[in-house]
C-alpha cells in the first residue's frame, strides 16, 4: 500500500451539498440554543464502554485515485476504518483519527452518490455493518427528565459529524440506482428494522428527519419487511399510549404512516381497519398531541378518503376520547373534525350526526371563547353549511337550547355575536321549525327541570332504602361476631367489610347532584 | 331481609338502568359509583339475573365509568349473595380486563384478583380458571396482558392437570409476539415463581428467566432484573450459580443503560437474595462498575445504595472490601460532573461512618465530607447536613464544625428561597448536634436574619424554628436571647417585621410558659393594638385569641378583654371579625 498524506478537507467539501435534512429546514427558523446546547454538554453516549478498544487511524489512499482493480478492496477497507467509534464528549480527544474518518465517510458518500458499480455484493455485509456499529445504541437518558418538546430545546447528538455522514451513505446507498433490494434483504433484516425504529425517539430532530427518509426508502425497497415494520410501528405506538407516554419520533412515524395508508389496497384489510381504530384513534388521547396533531389528523383523513364506511368508527373514536378539561386539545380535535366533515360523504354524515351535534353543543357553550368560537367557525364552511341545511330537522333542535341559552349568558361579545349570525342562519333555513322551538324553549326547560327532581327523588328513596338494610345487615354482622367471639373460625370476606363504606360517600355524592 | 325485599317493586329495573345510561357523563360517573345502592335495592337475585346481565353487555362507555365499575365490581361479593354466587361477577369483569385503556384494565385485574379468593376450589376450576384461559389466548393484546396477573392467584389452589395448563399458557405468554405482553409476563414472572414449586421453578421459571432476561427489547430485559430478586430467594445457595448468575453478570453489563440503571436501582435485594458468598466475589466487581458506568443514571442509582450494600457485606471482610473495592470509587463520585450523582451519594455517605468507625472515618471519610460541604450544588450541601448525626455519633461534630459553618452560612443567604428554607429545616438538628454554646456563637445571628427575609414562606419557617429552638434549649435561654430581640422588633417601621413579632410570640407563647408570655409579650402585643396598619390589628386579636389559654384570667378578664372590645369597635371589618371571633373563643364576650 502507498503511503499517502491527510486527504484534502476543504470547506467546501461535496458534504456540505448534500447535507438536506437538517434542524433550520424542520420549521424554516434557525435554532437559537442550538449553540447554548452544545456548549452545555450535549449527551451522546452512544456506545457503552467504546474507549476500551480504541485503534489508531492511518490514512488510506482516495478513492478517486484508486485504479479499478484495487476500487472495491480499498472501499471496503475504508467501511472497515469508519467502524471505530470515538468519543464526542471530549471534543479535543484523537482529532485526527476524527478527521480521518470524518473524510473516509465523505469519500464513501460521494462515490456511492455519483459512480456507478460501485456496490457490488460482498460490500453489502460491510456497508450494513458500518452503518449497524455507528448508527445503533441505546439512547442516552434525557437530560431533562420532563423534556418538553413544544418548551425545551431538544439535546443534540455530541457525535453528529461523524453520525450525519453514516445517515447520509445509507439514504445514498438506498437510493443509488445500484442498489439491490434482493442483496440488500439479507442484511437489512427484521432485527435490523426493529432497532432502526428505536432510534426514532432521539432527541435530535436533525436524527430523525434523516430516520424518516431513510425507513421510508426501506419500506419502499424491501417489501418483505412491510407488514413487519407497520407491526412493530404498532408496538411503539400502543407503548407510547397506554405505557411511557414518551417517544420523540412520533410525529415522523406518522408521516411515513401517511404515505403508507396512501397506497393501501382497497378494499382495506381489517388489519390496517384495526389499526385505525385500536392505534391511531386512541393516540388522540396523548398528553402531548399536539405536536405531532397535524400528521396524525392528515392520517385520519386519508383513511377515510380510502374508504367511507370507517368514517363512522372515526367520529364515534374522536367522541369517546373528546378532552375533557384540556381546551388546547379540545381546539385541536374542532380542527380535526372539521377537517374530516370537509371531505365527509353525506350518507356517512347522517349516521354520526347527532352525536356529533350534540358534542359541538357542548362545545359551543364551553366557557373558553376559543374552543367556542372554533366550534362556531364550522357554520363559516360551505360544504358543512349545506349538510346542516339538508339535515335541518335533526340538527336543528340538537343545538337550539343550547345556542338560545349562550346567546343570551356568554361573557365573550364576539361568541354573542357569532351565535346571532347561527342563529340567523338557521331561522332562514327553517322558519318554521325556528318558531316552533323557540316557543316550545320554556316548557323543554320545565320538563327537564321536573326530570331533575324526579332523579333526586329516586336516588334519595334508594339511599333511604340501603340505610335501612345497613341497620338490617349490621345486626346480622353483629350476631355473627357476637358467635366469632365465642370461638368460630373468622371467614375471610365478612359482610361488614364489604359494605359499610358506602353509605357516606353516597350521601354526599347525592347532595351535589340535586 | 324479606321485609326489606318487599317493596322493590318501587324500583322496576327501568328506570335504575335509565340512570346508568343517563346522556350525561358525569351523571352516568355518580350512578354507576353508587352501584352498590342500586344493587341493594335490587336484592341479591335480581342484581345476579337483571342487573349483571345488563353491566356486561353495555361495557362500551368512557374510561372513567369503566374505571368506576371495575373498582365497585370488586367488593360486590356480598351483593349478588356471597361466595357462592361470586362467579356471577366474572363476565363483566372479563371484558373489563380486555378494554385498551390500562388504568382500567389494572382495576379489573385486581378486582378479579381480590374474588379469586373468594371462590371455593371447585368454582375456581369451574368458572374461573377458564376465564384465565380465555384472556391468556385472547386475541388482542389487551386481554394477554391482564392474564399475566391472573395465574399466580389460582395456580396455589387447583388440580395438578390445571396447574400444568397453567404453567404452559404462562409459558406461551413469555414468548408472545408483543413486547407489551413479554413486559406484562416480565413483571409478574417473580410473583408466578413464588406459588410454583421448586421442581418447576428450576425446570420453568429458569427458561424463562434467562429468555426474558436477553430479549431483544430493553424494556423487557429490565423487568427480568425485578424478578431475578424473587427467583434467586426461592433458590437453594447451591443452585444460584448455575441457574442464576449468569443472567445476572449479563444484566449488570447490558448495553442498555436502562437495564443497568435497574440492577444497580435493585441492589440491596439483589445483595440479600444471592447471599454472602457471591457477594464477595461477583457483586462487588459489579457494584464497582456501575458506581463508574458511563451513564449518570446508573451512577446515580449506584451511588443511591452505597451505604446499603456496605452494610450488608459479610462482616467478617466487610472492612477490607470497603477501603479496597468501594471507597476509591466512592472518591471518585465525590467529583463526579453530574450533580445529581454527588447529591446521591451525599444523601448516604455520612452513614459509611458508623460502619467503618472512628479512625477510617477521620483518615478518610472525613475529607470527603469536608469535600462535599464545600461542593457547588447546594443540594449536595444540604444532604451532608442534614445526615451529621450519623457523624457526631462516631467521631464528634467538632471536627467538621470548622467547615460546616461556612457552608451553613452559604446556604442560608442562598438566592434560592427553598434552599434557605431546606437549611432552616436542619437547624433544631445542627443546634442540638453543636451545642448551645456554639449556636449562641454561631448561628443565633442567622436564625435572627430570617426573621425579616423578604419571601413569607422563610419568615414562617424561621418562625417556627424558634419555637423548635426553645423546646431544645429551654425557656431560660429564650427569655435571655431571642425573646428581645423578637419583641424589639414591634416597633420596626416595616409592618411585615411588626407582623412577624406577632408570629413568633403565637408559637413560643407556649414553649415559653406563662410567666414569659405574661410579664414580657403581653404587654407588647396590647401595646399593637394601636398600630395603624389594620393587618397588624386583626393579627392581635389573632396573637391574643392564640395565646390567651396561656395567660392567667386575671390577665384576660384586665387586659386582654378591654383591648378585645375595643378592637370589636374598629372601623376595619376585618379587625373587628377576628376580635369578635377571638372574645368568642376565649368566652370573654
């Protein structure tokens, strides 16, 4: 082998060109702690206990100048060289077996980007390897044990020079017109995929927009990994809801999903029916929706566009999980809904409107103007304007009491005033059905007022009713310790500490229902 | 009974159902949490025919009245006419242990838990166990996971041939396809262990053990850690190496932080369940290296336990694996980057002390403490502090007084208010451990200070560590040191300082006795009655209400009393509510 000096690094190396996904193109504003959380001592520990087997670097000749016969050794020796990991957090430690690496990566990148026969077969098993040994590890703990995404400046990975380039050969190797899914299949595996999607909840944006790419291709090129990879992404999400209620990467797993439900089969299989129901609905229960709400509900909506008849599980979904005391989530599902009824096939509308209807009635009377206010916004759009037109009769006297009520009790002027535009709406729609409500308001509210007492009167000849066999049964439990006490053997579950803790709480449960 | 029955025809089924499916939530919440009423109403045939029936079929409602059922269902025994009758309660419950939202799931699982018992043998085989069955090769994973915590209350009470399917579909579960049912098994390994016998806990439990404790997913092997202390104690010594320890040496060396964090989080159990022997020559290499793992967490956890396993290492060489294995580490972790590992081991530190006695403690400990105090964090500080009891009993505070004040004082003029508070805490502490001479010396001046800190929560707890002070060193030493200068301040032109007099003398009035309260508060207190701030005013009729059982009534009925009435004529409405409520109180009116 020739000995050879330092490969040239200059500034403008093809990198730097290729270098697409990166925090500033996440939301177009560049991060300013970007800087204050580097200095703070970002985290990397990627690799457990690495320091032990530290090697020194040598150069290798440019690939460029290699002669074709010698290409493929030289390249695979070059992978072999960019399996030494080194430590980040010590950011002076072995600079120049960083930079050695760092340069043999951004040779690998451009010839796997511009020549062509470059990936022959026996480099598959080390191109995977080296992508395996850099990119795979546990995550480190967060450093900010109650990171919050929308608050907190994420912690960037301390050993994202040498990380990125990896990224970046293995989306050039996926894409390179070269590359053979069937080679590929028996290194890029099941177990390959699986610790793939755990790395989606890196805390690193940058990370996981190049994860996006990268699993997108894959499940693009190897089809027999498909079902496995939409399982598993099952798994992290039903974790994510009914377990950690941490993973940062949801967001980006969604929107692969998105282009994934794009190109389902119809008619859809019940899998990815169950899917819908039992996963994506029930991540709208998630504290932290919000971030990744857009995705999720651009989801929702392509289902549907696949196939009308699962809107009915999709609304029905959205109602059992509606917020109960966070109105941010509350605006966000109006959003949702809204979303859904404007691609809504009016047959499905009819099956799902009065629960519908009655929710957007309570939504209407919330306290908060925003929530109310969105839920007004609704009789803005055409196409659900004449929904409700042509379901005049049912809609109608679902939202009546409560719009008659609100306009005449909302603190809010602007709430008022979008109920009188509502109102006016409807009372050209139907007059008569208008004049008929509002005369028969007074006499609802009676009748409802009587439905009230008559409730209070049961539930108190109820609780009357178990005083009286309490006293009944505390004789009877009395009779019986008066026996225990003359030596009987003590049952395990005796009636007295079953029941006696009730009647308290029932008491006062029932005072603030009246 | 049968008169009670008797007019349950007031009650037809209807209209108790109509108010479990009342239109509105909370409505629905209130009836179902009041089950037990309705039930009781029903008498126990018709809840068993009717009312059951009806739970189970409408299972699809919100969470939270989900929640609510699964929870009444459980003490329901005697509703449906006791034990024999007590498998009437399992198909609701069923599909309860099979609905996707965990928190409910859990509550049905305990309640199935809590009438397993409640089942006779023959009933447990009958009806129940076949549910388990159900759950356990159900097709959604919801209904797997809640099996997991099913099998281990039946297993102890049925035939040999339901014990074997038993152990198989646990087996079955241990090996499923989700890692949400390989964690439920995971974590209800250890407990299934316990009501197997040894033979299967050796040829099963073992298998399953090491399968689970090398998954693919973190998050299962760490809940394999959990078990391992529940396997290993059922375990004879001999069969621990063998069976046990390679599992463990694995687990102490995972790749995974998580896994390690759990080992060194389980220490102590670990240290019990596998006995001296392999202690001394397997855990203390890896309690060495968790106490220098690469990650915070582990460390942290470690460091958490260090006094724990020193404790409990084999007497006879627990003072040589001490200096030679722990203390260098220990050293280490004294500088470690991470605050959150040094406020760990600041937290037991002292406690090595007792262990290692006075001369190791003075040769070595010592500097570490010193070391310590000194430390940035205050957190870390304040851990010290708080444990120097542990230290005056081996080698006496004085050696360590010299640096404890600086950091005393450090602490106590902290710009955080909760570290100051967190310091004023410890003083009755420091106080009785240093001595009344050193305190007069030292600290008086700081306890004084607090008193006019501009954040209340301070002045409050300076307050009340007076009052800790005087139940210490006695009225004497009150009326000498801090009773004037406490009264002095009644005349501050600040009127939260005039405020805070009053405080104090409400919760030393009592510490103090009757002569102090009389002769020297008093007097102070009727003489605020005048200020002309009204806060100030209300709070007398407050101090004179607090401290009037400690007066004489000679005292009440001359003094306090006019003062009362007068105040009871204030213009300020707040002024005369409390004089009012005082002159009540001390039956003065």
């Amino acid at each position: 082998m020739e000995t050879t000096k330092l490969p040239p690094t200059s500034p403008s190396s093809p990198t730097t060109g290729f270098s697409v996904p990166s925090a500033e193109k996440v939301d177009g504003f560049p991060r300013r702690s970007m800087r204050r959380a580097r200095q703070r001592r970002s985290h990397s520990s990627s690799q457990f206990r690495y320091q032990s087997s530290q090697v020194e670097l040598t150069p290798l000749p440019l690939l460029k100048d290699a002669p074709v016969a010698e290409l493929h050794d030289l390249f695979c020796k070059k992978l072999q060289q960019c399996c030494v990991l080194f430590d980040f957090l010590d950011c002076v430690a072995d600079l120049k077996g960083k930079e050695i690496k760092r340069a043999a990566l951004n040779e690998l990148v451009e010839s796997v980007a511009t020549s062509r026969g470059v990936l022959i077969e026996p480099l598959y098993p080390e191109a995977i390897k080296m992508i395996s040994v850099n990119i795979f590890r546990t995550l480190p703990p967060s450093e900010n044990p109650e990171f919050d995404p929308e608050e907190d400046e994420p912690t960037l990975e301390a050993s994202w020079p040498h990380l990125q380039l990896v990224y970046e050969f293995f989306l050039r190797f996926l894409e390179s017109p070269d590359f053979q899914p069937s080679m590929a299949k028996r290194y890029v595996d099941q177990k390959f995929v699986l610790q793939l999607l755990e790395l989606f909840d890196s805390e690193d944006p940058r990370e996981r927009e190049y994860l996006k790419t990268i699993l997108h291709r894959v499940y693009g090129k190897l089809l027999g990994l498909r079902a496995y990879i939409r399982k598993q992404i099952n798994n992290i999400f039903l974790r994510f809801i009914y377990e950690t209620e941490h993973f940062n990467g949801v967001a980006e797993l969604l929107e692969i999903l998105g282009s994934i439900i794009n190109g389902f089969a119809l008619p859809l299989k019940s899998e990815h029916k169950q899917f819908l129901v039992r996963v994506l609905i029930p991540l709208h229960t998630a504290k932290s929706l919000s971030i990744f709400h857009a995705q999720l509900a651009y989801c929702v909506v392509q289902f549907m566009e696949k196939d009308a008849t699962v809107t009915e599980y999709i609304i029905r979904g959205l109602l059992k999980y509606w917020p109960k005391t966070c109105t941010q989530k509350e605006v966000m599902f109006l959003g949702e809904i809204e979303e859904i009824l404007d691609v809504i096939e009016p047959s499905q509308f009819i099956r799902v409107q009065e629960p519908l209807f009655k929710q957007i009635a309570a939504c209407i009377s919330s306290p908060h103007f925003q929530v109310a206010e969105r839920a007004l916004y609704f009789w803005n759009n055409e196409y659900i304007l004449s929904l409700i037109e042509e379901n005049c009769q049912v809609i109608l006297p679902l939202v009546f009491a409560t719009l008659y009520r609100v306009s005449k009790e909302h603190w809010n002027q602007t709430i008022v005033s979008l109920i009188y535009n509502v109102l006016k709406t409807f009372m050209e729609m139907n007059s008569k059905l208008f004049d008929d409500l509002t005369a028969s308001y007074k006499v609802e509210k009676q009748k409802e007022l009587k439905r009230e007492r008559e409730r209070t009167e049961l539930w108190r000849g109820l609780e009357e009713k178990q005083e009286r066999r309490l006293q009944t049964l505390g004789e009877a439990s009395r009779n019986q310790r008066n026996l225990l006490e003359r030596g009987e053997p003590s049952q395990p579950s005796s009636p007295q500490t079953a029941l006696p803790e009730q009647p308290d709480t029932d008491l006062s449960g029932a005072s603030s229902t009246t | 009974m049968a008169g009670a029955d008797g007019d349950d025809s007031l009650y037809p089924i209807a209209v108790l159902i109509d108010e479990l499916r009342n239109e509105d939530v909370q409505l629905r919440l209130n009836s179902i949490k009041k089950l037990s009423t309705i039930a009781l109403a029903l008498g126990v045939e018709r809840t068993r025919t009717e009312l059951l029936p009806f739970l189970t079929d409408t299972i699809y409602d919100e969470d939270e009245v989900l929640l609510a059922l699964a929870e009444q269902l459980g003490n329901f025994t005697m509703l449906v006419g006791g034990p024999e009758y007590v498998h009437c309660l399992l198909p609701p419950l069923e599909s309860l242990a099979t609905v996707e939202e965990t928190v409910v799931r859990d509550k049905a699982v305990e309640s199935l838990r809590k009438i397993s018992q409640e089942h006779s043998p023959v009933d447990l085989e009958v009806h129940f166990e076949p549910l388990v069955k159900r759950l356990a090769s159900g097709d959604w994973f919801t209904s797997r996971t809640s099996a997991c915590g099913l099998f281990s209350v039946c297993y102890p009470r049925v035939s040999s041939t339901v014990k074997a399917e038993i152990r198989q579909h646990f087996r079955t579960l241990c090996s499923d396809d989700t890692p949400m049912v390989r964690r439920a098994a995971a974590s209800k390994l250890g407990e299934f262990a316990k009501v197997l016998e040894l033979d299967y806990v050796k040829s099963d439990i073992i298998s399953l053990f090491t399968a689970l404790a090398s998954d693919e997913q973190d998050s299962v092997r760490l809940l394999a850690v959990e078990a391992c202390v529940s396997i290993a104690t059922l375990l004879p010594q001999e069969d621990l190496e063998t069976l046990v320890m390679p599992t463990l040496r694995q687990a102490a060396e995972d790749k995974s932080w998580r896994v390690r964090y759990m080992v060194a989080d389980k220490f102590s159990e670990l240290q019990k369940a596998v006995g001296p022997e392999i202690t001394k020559n397997d855990l203390v290499p890896a309690f060495q290296n968790l106490l220098k793992d690469c990650e915070a967490e582990v460390r942290a956890a470690a460091a958490n336990k260090v006094k724990e396993f020193c404790e409990n290492l084999p007497e006879d060489s627990r003072e040589t694996i001490i200096m030679t294995h722990i203390l260098p580490c220990v050293k280490e972790l004294v500088s470690d980057t991470n605050q959150h590992v040094k406020s760990a081991l600041a937290s037991v530190i002292m406690g090595l002390s007792t262990i290692l006695g006075k001369d190791n403690t003075v040769e070595h400990l010592l500097p570490l403490f010193l070391a310590q105090l000194k430390d940035e964090c205050p957190e870390v500080r304040l851990n010290i502090i708080s444990n120097l009891d542990c230290v005056n009993e081996v080698i006496g505070i004085r050696q360590l007084s010299q640096s404890l004040l600086p950091a005393i004082v450090e602490l106590a003029e902290d710009a955080k208010w909760r570290v100051r508070l967190a310091i004023i805490e410890y003083m009755p502490l420091l106080a009785g451990q240093l001595g009344v001479e050193f305190f007069d010396e030292k600290l008086n001046t700081l306890c004084m200070a607090w008193l006019i800190d501009h954040v209340y929560a301070i002045r409050e707890a300076a307050t009340c560590n007076l009052m800790k002070l005087v139940e210490k060193f006695g009225a004497e030493w009150a009326q000498n040191t801090i009773v004037p200068k406490v009264l002095g301040m009644a005349n501050d032109p600040n009127y939260l300082h005039r405020m805070t007099t009053l405080f104090c003398i409400n919760s030393l009035s009592e510490a103090c006795g009757q002569e102090i309260t009389t002769k020297q508060m008093l007097p102070v207190v009727l003489k605020m009655s005048n200020d002309q701030v009204a806060n100030v005013r209300f709070n007398v009729a407050k101090s004179l209400q607090k401290i009037g059982p400690v007066l004489d009534s000679n005292a009440l009925q001359s003094e306090v009393k006019p003062v009362l009435e007068k105040l009871s004529t204030d213009t300020d409405m707040d002024v005369k509510y409390f004089a009012q409520e005082a002159l009540s109180v001390l039956a003065l009116a």
